[in-house]
C-alpha cells in the first residue's frame, strides 16, 4: 500500500485485485459456492459476497476498478514540498532529534507552517 500520497493500491496491484475480482466473476458464472471461490482465491468471504453483489447488479463491468475511491489529500507540488521538508530532519524544524519529536507529537514546532 502506499498511504504517503493519498492511499491505496499501486497501478499494479490494483490490476491483480481487479483481476482477482474477474475470475471470481468467470466462476459466478459457473455457479461456484462463494466460500469454495474465497478459499481459492485467498480472499475473504465477505469480499467474494460484495464482488458478487456487483456481479449480479452490473455483470463483469460491476467488477472492474472505478478507480480511487477519494483524491490525494495533496497535489503533487505539495507532496514534494513535505518530502523536501521530511528530509531535512527534525532538528529544522526546532526538533532535538527524532525520539524527542515522536514523543512530543502533539506540541512543539512542525513543518506544518511550511504547507500552509
């Protein structure tokens, strides 16, 4: 996953997920019990339930990837900008060292001023 710049999957994992949610579409098709389906396809249940509720509702497009669920919280610009600032270290940012920053994450100086 990659959380730093707004979450989700990369493009390749979500073309294997995508793809794992076609073949449990095939296999819909065929009639195959939803817990055969989770057990080989190592997912969950519930997640075999959803994809078959998408199937019933929209066939194998129901399926297919809409894309990210929200936009990146940051534009790209402002993403480098963190990154910049991230790794000039705490001690730029008034920080004694990093344990001094991770133990007093809720006061203190930030690089907050720097995004805003």
């Amino acid at each position: 996953m990659r959380y730093a710049d707004g979450g989700g999957l990369t493009a390749e994992r979500g073309a294997v997920r995508e793809g794992i949610r076609l073949e449990a579409g095939q296999r819909f098709a065929r009639g195959d019990r939803t817990s055969d389906i989770a057990k080989d396809l190592r997912v969950s249940e519930r997640s075999v339930e959803q994809w078959r509720r998408a199937w019933r509702e929209g066939g194998m497009e129901g399926l297919k990837s809409k894309g990210p669920a929200k936009l990146p919280k940051l534009s790209d610009e402002r993403f480098a900008l963190l990154e910049r600032e991230l790794a000039k270290g705490p001690a730029a940012h008034g920080w004694e060292d990093f344990w001094a920053a991770a133990t007093r994450s809720s006061s203190g100086p930030s690089c907050r001023a720097v995004l805003t």
